[in-house]
C-alpha cells in the first residue's frame, strides 16, 4: 500500500497512541512520536516502526501533518512556544491538527502563530474516548479555516465516522465546552433524582426505566444512571475533568454577561468532589454526594 | 354495545373531559361528570349524554368508578371533605381512581379517608397529556393495594398504552415528582447551553444537532429545544407547574435530609420566570432568562 502522507503525533497518551496506531493502519506513514514522558514515546514509537523524537523541531521536519494531543492549554502553548524547542521552527508549509480539548481562545492564538511561520492550523476537537481513537470512529468537530479544513479532510476522515465543520478556530471548543455543560448540569440533576428515589424508598431500577420513558430521559441515564445505583465510578470522564469544562463554559458566560445559575450549581457540586477528594472518580461520581449517607461513607 | 361499565368525572377541565370521551367511546357509561364551574360540566354532559350533577354525593351516587381528575391538593381534599358534600356520601363499595398531580400525602389520606367509607380509592398518576387522554395512550402509574389497582385494571388499560403499577398511595406521585424534578432541571440546564450558544454567535440549529449526537442528549432538547431558540412558549406544561413539582421533590427531599442543589437552582428560575410575569408560558420559556437581551426584551 503506497503512503497516504506522513504524520507526526505529538502527545502520546491512550488518545495520541490510538490515533496514530489507527492512522498507519489506514496508510499513513508515522514518521515520529514525541511525549513529555519520553518513555512513553520510546515504547509507542518502537511498535510504529516511528522514531521517538528528542527536540519538537524534529517532529515538525519529520511529517507534512504534525497532530497535536496535549493535556492543556499551558501545554498545548509550550509546543508551539514562539522561543526555544518549538513545533513552529522549520514549519512552513506544514499542517497542523490539534485534538485537545483547550480553552476556545489557545486555538485562534496557535492558528496565529502557525501561520505566521506560513503553516496551517485546524483545530479537530472530539467528543468520544479511546475506542472510537483506535476504531477511527472519531466524533470530530472542526474549527479553523475552510481551506486548511478542505486540506485536512482525507485524514480527518480516516480518524472519524462523525465529522462536522463549526466554524472559525476556537468554535469547536465553544461548543464541545457547551456539550460538556450540558451534559454536566444533566449528569447532577440525574444523581439528584436517583438519590431522592433512593431515600423514599424506590425501586431504583424501576425509576429509571420511567424517567427513560419520559421527560426526565437524557444520554446520561444511559450512560451513567445504573453506574450511579451501582457505585460504579471508574473513570470514563472525570469529576474533575466535569469541573474544567463547566468551568470553560461559565467564563464564556461571564465574559458575556450571562448568568447561568444551574450549570453554576453543576460546577460547584463537582467542585465539591474535588475537595472531597473524589475528583478522579467518573463524573457519574457525584451521585456519591446525593445518596442519603454516601459521601460521608465513602470518605 | 353492552356497557363496561358505569363511571363518572370530577374535574371537567381539558384532561378529565378528554378522559370522559375516551371512556365513553370505548364503552363506559359516563352517568356524571361535575365541576366547580358549572358552566363547563354542562357543556360536556350534554356532548356526552351525562347529567351535569350538582352535589358531590350524587356524582358517588351515579356510578361505581368515580374518576377525579382536580387542579391541586386543596381541591383533592375539598372532593373528599370528611364533613359536608362530599364524595365520601354514600360511597361504601365505590372505586375512586385519582388522576390529579398532587403531594404524595394527599394520596394516603383520601385512600384513608375512602376506606373509613368502606370505599377503594388509587391514584393513576398522568405522565402525558391532552391528545393522549383523547386517544386512550396515557402514560399512567398506579399507586394504591395491589386489589384496588385489580379492580381498576380494565379501565386503566382503555386509558394508557404505558400502565405501571409503582407502590402504595402516594408511591407514583413521588415517581412523577421526580420526573419532573429532573425533566426541569434538564430544561433550565439547555436553557443556558443554547443561551450562551447564542451569546457566542453559534448557528443554534447546528448546536443542537451537535447536542443530539453527544452527551448533551436529552428528551427536553428534543421537545423544547426547537421552541427555545424560537421563542415559542405556547403552554404545554407550565412554569408555575415546573415550579410547583420541582417544589414537591425539594420539599421530599428536605423531609429526608438531602440537599439537591441543582434542583434548587432550576426551581429558583422558574420561580423568577413567576416574578417577571413569565409563568404561564411554557417551561420552555426558561430561555428567556438564559439568551443575551431577551427577558428584559419581553418585559
């Protein structure tokens, strides 16, 4: 099979290591990896037949793509730092992908600094986890030009069965920030109503199955309502990750003047498990905070 | 066709004559139906070839199956007055099937007081509303002794497609708080996903696919997302209503010791949607408060 192209990942968590096992699968050529935590790297790049880069500069002269998967926004504006080590040096003409989930503001900044070295920047934000990485079925949404969108297009394909085009540099995060509000406020309303049937006695499995019939059904039941009866907590998103992006969410609305009391009330309770201590927990966890005597048992 | 049976209707608002007519189509015989206006009683007993009575004892005295269908808990008490006309009068051997949204005592004490009647008495909590009393496919949950709900099963089943036996008195009004509960906390909570959506310049058709696809998922985005962003507050269930079964849960849940403060959140802005003169528009009127410009602009 003749190359699709080459690409470089940077960040090799569980997303970064997917995504790129799941792009050579497909034809592309991984020339390198990099990670903070260069053993990581090492071990990732010796199952890709990919080098384990040492400088950020030899990731951008290895690949026409470099794809970004970062932790956060210092990280995310450390790699492509205007001095030192840096994605940008040697850049010209490169494309830039960047997956991380960021503050919207870091992507319009690192599209400006790619394209003042003449690259291109895409911001390709994901709203699911590590199987759909290694799956390549990806729900992806796109911020940034419409020309480095059409650019990117044949690999985002590759990576996702869902794919979406919002709008300028920033916009994806918008609105997978508002995603993860809404999907937050849901979750604590959800353990709200679960914990009160619990204390009047309700048969808890019955509950659900009525608010899965009616006004009260949301993704979350599905996801997170028998995980909350159960105590099942093992970390799919994090309470303390909930509390970041509500947390996003809700300075985009102060910086517009709008108040938001129940995605307020969301964060705090997330918030709380973080000062309890429970902050790794799923954010299914917060249930633990509204079953009568839970959170005082657990600690 | 042989009657199933003779019934009649306390309550003769949109439900309780949508209610009459279906049982009457299917072929009840509807002797009586009584209202505090009763102007209205007369109306719908002449369409249905009832008598329009004018006691509470001579609605007992018309049929077996006595369906009440009343606005609040005052009014409940107020049918079933222990002294006075009363559909407590002549009610030995009576079947009292209680479709009103009420406080979940309210339940016990009539099935109390019924029974010091030697009368049966089960509350048939509605979870839909007027084209389904019409066409028989009610969501209702049952909450009374296993025999009541025996006895009551054949006309249950011509008025609901959806028929769940819960618990005793009072057990499906706490399941319907609790829909609510979380069914209104899910509104307020897309409320301010679309309203800070807007205040970002997002196209909000697209934001709400994105919703659908996601963890943001709900039935409210389903029924009222639409109507948020284009501000189509039609009545359908109220936000005095929300704010009234969001209360019922807190007062539950304050009576059991927990503390619920996303519900808290959702009901102080129903509340405020009162304050302004917005609660009888749709809970999906919640919007007004959350997008950029508009409660003031309403006002």
């Amino acid at each position: 099979m003749s190359s699709k192209g080459t690409v470089a990942v940077v960040g090799i968590g569980r997303m970064g290591a997917n995504i790129a096992r799941r792009l050579r699968e497909i034809g592309y050529d991984v020339t390198a990896v990099y990670d903070v935590e260069s053993g990581v790297a090492q071990v990732v790049a010796a199952e890709l037949g990919a080098s384990a880069a040492q400088t950020l500069s030899g990731v951008t002269a290895s690949a026409d793509t470099i794809l970004t998967v970062v932790s956060d926004d210092a990280a995310m504006l450390a790699i492509f730092s205007e001095t030192g080590d840096s994605l940008l040096d040697g850049a010209n003409g490169k494309l830039f992908v960047n997956c991380a989930t960021l503050s919207p503001g870091i992507h319009v900044e690192v599209e400006r600094r790619a394209e003042a070295r003449g690259a291109s920047s895409l911001e390709a934000c994901m709203a699911s986890s590590i199987p759909q990485a290694r799956a390549g079925t990806l729900y992806l949404m796109a911020g940034g030009r419409p020309e480095t969108y059409e650019r990117a297009l044949p690999m985002l394909e590759g990576m996702s069965t869902a794919l979406r085009y919002i709008g300028p540099a920033g916009s994806a995060a918008q609105v997978k920030a508002l995603v993860n509000m809404v999907m937050n406020s849901n979750t604590a309303a959800l353990a709200e109503g679960l914990g009160l049937g619990d204390a009047l006695g309700l048969d808890l499995g019955m509950l659900r199955e009525v608010f899965a019939q009616t006004g009260a059904n949301s993704r979350v039941l599905e996801t997170d309502g028998a995980d909350m009866q159960a105590r099942e907590h093992d970390v799919y998103f994090s309470a303390a990750h909930a509390a970041k992006d509500s947390g996003i969410a809700l300075e985009l609305a102060r910086e517009h003047g709008l108040e938001l009391p129940v995605a307020a009330a969301t964060k705090a309770q997330y918030d709380r498990m973080i000062a309890l201590g429970l902050g790794e927990l799923d954010k299914s966890g917060v249930a633990e905070l509204t079953f009568p005597g839970r959170a005082t048992s657990r600690l």
